[in-house]
C-alpha cells in the first residue's frame, strides 16, 4: 500500500521441473522485467513445492506467480493469482533472451535505473467481448501497481509492455521497451548537446557555427510519423521540458515471447478449466495437465484423485491432440506419468 | 558664409551620428526609462487567484521577452526601441486630441443652445455622472461576488459535490470495465486528445478516491451464500449455467484485486478459527478479572495486618514508657504512716507483717 492506498501487487517468477539453460534465461529476464515489485533473487530448489511457495506469498504480500515449465512440445507459462485466484496457461511458441535482443540491436540500451520503477502496460487486440481475453487483459492489468493520474511522475514511466492479440493465429505477441523521449525542431547537435552530458569534441571544427549548422535537421527517421510527437504534460528527463513538443521513441529490451492462451482454471493449478483452447467439452471436468511434471497442490478442491480413473479415456485424447502422440508411445510412459512424484 | 552653414550642418550630422552610435552601445535596459505600460499592480487588494495569476503572466511575460531578447531575428538596438516608444506614445496624444476635439464639438453644440438650458446641462451632466458612478459601482459588486462564489466554491461544498459526481463517473467507469468497454488510459493533463485504436487497453489508472469496502457482509452470511451457490450448482438442471457464470464472474474479479468468498469449507474454517478467537480472549479476560479480585484481597490482608502491628507496637511502646515512668517515682510518698496503719491491721489480708512468731 502506498500513495494510491491501494495494495502493490507483488509476483514470483519461478521455474518448475527440470529447465534448460535457455529457460533459466528467460526466468531471469522475466524477473528483470517485473521488476521491482518482484524477488530478483528468489532462491528455489528442487523440493520446494508450489504449496510452499502460496504459504511463504501470504506472509510476504506476494499476489500473483509467474511460472515457466518445459515439455517436449514446448515451454509453458502460467500467470497465476496468489491464493485462490484463476491460472491462466500460455504455451510459448517462440521466445527470445534479452541477451539475444541486445546482440542484435546496434545500440542497446538497458541501464539500471529504469528498473527501479514498474512498466506501463499496453494491450491490443484483446476483444473485450471474450470471456477469457478480458480475463487475459484484467490479469495483466493487475499484475502491475494502479498509476495515480495526479501524482504520477511522468519521468518515472520508462518502461512500456506491449501485448498485442492477433484474432486469426490466436497468439499474443510479448514485447518489452525502454521508452525515451527526444526534443522536436532542433538540429541534430543541438539535440545531443541537450540530452547528453557528454561536451561535445569541436576539435574538427572551424567555427563555433559549425557545430549547429552541418549536423543537419536529423537523421532520415526524424521525418517519421506526427503521432510519436506529443506535447509532455511534465518534464521528461533532459531536454525534454514540459509544455514542449517532444518524440517518444521506444527501445527493445528485454524478452520477446509469442504466447498462445491454452487454458484456464478456476484455482491455483487446479480447479475446473474455464476455458481450453481446444475445446474438448470432456476437458471441462476438473483435469491436470498430465504433460508438465508440476506438482499440483496438495491443496485439492474436493479430492481429485477419485475422478481420475473416470478420465482416463479424456486424458488419452486431450495427449494425443496436445502432443500429437500416441499416449503409450514416447520415451515416457503415460501411465506412468501420474505416479511421478512430486518436483 | 555659406560654407560655414554647411559646415556647420555637418558637423551636427556628424556629432549627431556620433550619439547615436554611443547610444547604441548602451543596452535599452539601462538607457530607457521602464516601460509604462505595465501598470504598477496593487498586490494587497488581490485574491489568492488574482495573485497567482498575476506571478503566472509575469513569469510567462518574462521568459518570452528573455526569449525575444536572445533571438536574433527580434534583435533591436536602443535607438529603435526609443523610435518606437515615441511613435506609440504620438499616436496616444493623437487620439487624445481628437477625444477631445470630439468632446469639443459636442460641447459646442450644446453652448449653442446656451442660456436657458445651461443649469438644466450641468444637472444633466452631474446626473448622469452618478448614474454612470452607480452602475459601476453595481458593476464592481457583481464581480466581487462572482469572485468571492468561486473562491469559496473551491473551499467548501459545491467542492465536495464535484468530489461526489467525479466518484459516480469513476464508479460508473468501474461498471463499464466490468461489461467489457474501454477503459480510460494515462490520461495526460494537458487538454489534448490522443487518438487511440478503439482496440487498445492501457494499465489501470486511479482518476479518484473511491469509497473501500462498501458493505462487506458478515462471514455468517457469506456461508449462507456459499451454501446456497453449491446448492445451485448440484441442482442438476441449470447447475452447469450457474457453475460456469459464477466460476467467470469470479476469476475475473479475483484478477483484479477482490477478494471472492465462495468456499464454504474454507468460510466454516475462518468461522471456526474467529470463534477460538474470541473464546480465547474471553478467557483471558476472566481469568484477568478473577487474578485482579485475588489480588485485591490479598492487599487488604497485609493492610489489616500491618494495621494491626501498628497498633501493638503502640501499645507496647506505651507500656515501656509506663514502667519508665514508675520507676522514676519516689514510692515512699505512698507508704505513709495512716495507710501503714491501714495495710497492718490485723486481719487484712493485703499486707502482712509478717508471722506473730517471726523473730525480729
């Protein structure tokens, strides 16, 4: 609770099974990106179970977990709300490190001060109409602190989280950018010489004029779409006063993920499945998701372990459409999937 | 003859053009008077408003003529700032004169139709001279109290009405949330509009303090609740209707932050643990009472019994003084003859002499 007086969200980036090192990445770039409101350096071990970790969330205001996990087919995130809240599953189509971004872009630029406040968080294309896109937008809504119109430094926003819903593929792209802003109608060196704590070198310089005239009215992107100019409302960083137009530009950091909503449950990783991308009407009765060696609450709704033998025949669809195998055929044994124990 | 006037004539060019230059190199700051157009201001007849108002254009003012100051292209020298003052300050008398020249005329035509009527003038003239001094005097009052409206409308309560409609909208935007529309995004403060696809959605946004936890029922009543919802659920008919519209309508707001009580297992357990809750505390309270009781009679033992230790010790201290005393009495004075002689006689059994047989 703070200025809003409203509560913080706070969240846990975790990692269940066995991950790869790609995975362990993506973990670590997750956490940055929740960043601050999230444990940096969470320390989890193999035994720790997901009931350990909603009992240690209570105590420490955690509200919402976010957890990565690997199959064969592909890696998988859910969002999950603390105590009792709704689990929604994301199947990761393709991702991309952080490392990855900053190897390709010319200039990466990360500094650390822009994390030590929360993203803004944009959403497009979710159809409100939709039970579970509203439910995807409200998710990612809440899962970052609400933003007071009237005290909100506007120097303080300087990260943004797009999420963008394509309505033919059914997947959300998952973008992160650092946000900066430019004054608008000066030439190039003035610019710099403004945003810049840099004192520019004028040794190849005849004149002082020089340096205002020959770096000309900005580079060829400066002639770029009128709706990336604004009027700042506040100060935004150097050079950029208030009441003074300004172009916001945006820099790729951090992660790249194509995610496609797979379904969603009542509770905590467990519970009655709202909704499943693959709508098989058997998959409405409370059902684990037998491929991901998570360990599943030992907090049961009301004793799922009696509903198991009756769903035998769904689970053998539900794997055979998921992972496009016969139950019996992979180097795992689907039976004996169910009596893995616990991670 | 004729050239000492020429030359006179340039030698005043020359001289002249020798000021001007000299002139020149003096900044307008220094050189001029301060401009009179700015009217001195009278700060202490001033609202709050008007004040700051008036520090708001000052500081506009100066920024812009700072600006006008260093751009180039407005650069004017002090001679042509002097040129222009004078040129602004001619075309004032000009008006002036032709204002007066105007009220000349009329005059004139008044004096025209002089004698009788020039009492009957000047009474016009002084009437309309009051009448024109009410109306403004009407006129400043009406502003004063519009002014005064507004500044106490910004204090008091038309302010919390504004406070209360901005809640209603905020509400209402709750509503609309709910059903599905836009919400509003980071709203900047300046008056212009964004344009925005009709898609996008922004992060949540407080526009006003609302009202928290309206009416939060008591958790007896939300086992009610529950019970009933489970009920409804197992009823096989529009069970599945139900369990699903429940199960969307509570995801959605557990998403967002409240909090849904609808386990009843889990209800009866926080039930139960505020029942132990409160039996516990009573207990404590009893049993603090009863120690306090116990307490308090112990106190009054060792009171009554100090009391009385007191009170002995007093008498013994008595006693002692007593003994003291007598021994410091000369008990002859109460062996006198006739009380001797009272004490022996024979057959008193008081005192004795002694035995008949005794030897002396």
């Amino acid at each position: 609770s703070h200025e809003t007086g409203e509560k913080i969200p706070r969240s846990f980036v975790i990692g269940r099974g066995k991950l790869p090192v790609l995975l362990r990445n993506l973990e670590q770039d997750l956490r940055k990106l929740m960043l601050p409101h999230t444990a940096l350096h969470l320390k989890e071990s193999g035994k720790n179970t997901l009931k350990d970790f909603v009992h240690v969330a209570g105590p420490l205001g955690v509200s919402h977990f976010v957890i990565l996990s690997n199959t064969k087919n592909a890696p998988y995130m859910k969002v999950v709300r603390s105590p009792h809240g709704p689990t929604m599953t994301f199947k990761v189509h393709d991702f991309c490190l952080a490392a990855d971004v900053a190897r390709a872009l010319l200039r990466y630029r990360a500094p650390p001060s822009i994390f030590k406040n929360p993203p803004l968080v944009v959403l497009n294309g979710f159809n409100p109409a939709e039970a579970h896109l509203k439910l995807v937008t409200i998710m990612f809504q809440n899962i970052f602190p609400v933003i007071d119109v009237k005290k909100v430094k506007l120097s303080l926003c300087q990260r943004v989280l797009l999420l963008n819903y394509d309505k033919d593929t059914k997947v959300i792209d998952f973008r992160h950018y650092a946000i900066s802003a430019q004054p608008v109608g000066v030439s190039r060196g003035i610019r710099k010489l403004v945003q810049r704590t840099k004192i520019p070198d004028l040794r190849t310089l005849n004149d002082v004029s020089e340096f205002v005239t020959k770096s000309g009215y900005g580079s060829e992107s400066e002639a770029e779409n009128e709706s990336s100019r604004v009027t700042l409302p506040q100060d935004y960083g150097r050079g950029n006063p208030a009441s003074q137009q300004s172009a916001v530009k945006l820099h790729e950091i951090g992660p790249r993920m194509t995610l496609q909503l797979v379904k969603v449950e009542e509770g905590l990783c467990s519970g009655a499945v709202m909704f499943h991308e693959y709508g098989i009407e058997e998959n409405k009765k409370k059902n684990k998701k037998k491929e991901e060696p998570v360990d599943d609450m030992d907090v049961d709704m009301d004793g799922e372990e009696q509903h198991e033998e009756e769903e035998e025949d769904d689970d053998a669809d539900y794997y055979r459409q998921e992972v496009g195998e016969e139950p019996g055929e992979g180097k795992r044994n689907f039976t004996l999937l169910r009596q893995v124990p616990c991670f | 003859m004729g050239c000492l006037a020429i030359d006179l004539a340039e030698i005043v060019c020359a001289n002249s053009r020798y000021f001007d230059e000299l002139v020149d190199l003096i900044p307008p700051k220094f050189y001029l008077p301060a401009d009179d157009n700015v009217e001195k201001q009278w700060v202490f007849g001033m609202t709050k408003r008007e004040k700051r108002e008036a520090r708001r254009l000052t500081k506009e003012h100066s920024k812009k003529a700072r600006r006008d100051r260093l751009d180039p292209e407005k650069f004017v020298t002090t001679l042509q700032v002097l040129q222009q003052r004078n040129e602004v300050a001619e075309a004032h008398a000009e008006k002036e004169e032709e204002d007066e020249e105007a009220k000349a005329e009329e005059n004139g035509k008044g004096d025209a139709e002089q004698a009788p009527v020039a009492g009957t003038e000047r009474v016009k003239s002084s009437q309309e001279l009051r009448e024109r001094l009410h109306k403004r005097i009407e006129a400043i009052r009406a502003e004063r109290r519009i002014n005064k409206a507004r500044d106490w409308q910004e204090r008091t309560k038309d302010a919390s009405k504004k406070r209360k409609k901005s809640e209603n909208k905020t509400t209402q935007a709750n509503k609309r949330q709910k059903q599905g529309h836009k919400e509003t995004g980071i709203v900047p403060v300046s008056s212009e509009k964004v344009p925005v696809a009709s898609d996008m959605e922004f992060g949540r946004v407080k526009i006003d303090s609302q009202k928290r936890t309206l009416n939060r029922k008591s958790k007896e009543k939300l086992l009610e609740q529950a019970t009933k919802l489970q009920k409804d659920i197992q009823d096989t008919e529009k069970g599945k209707d139900v369990a699903s519209k429940h199960s969307w309508d509570a995801a959605l707001s557990r998403a967002s932050g409240q909090k849904v009580f609808d386990n009843p297992k889990l209800l009866k357990q926080s039930l139960k643990r505020e029942h132990q809750r409160r039996e516990k505390s009573a207990k404590k309270w009893q049993d603090r009472h009863d120690s306090e009781a116990q307490r308090a009679q112990e106190k009054q033992q060792t009171r009554a019994s100090h009391i009385k230790e007191r009170i002995d010790a007093r008498k013994q201290r008595l006693i002692a003084k007593v003994c003291k005393l007598v021994t410091l009495i000369d008990l002859t004075l109460l062996f006198t003859p006739q009380r001797e002689k009272k004490l022996m006689r024979p057959g008193f059994e008081g005192r004795k002499a002694g035995f008949l047989n005794e030897a002396k």
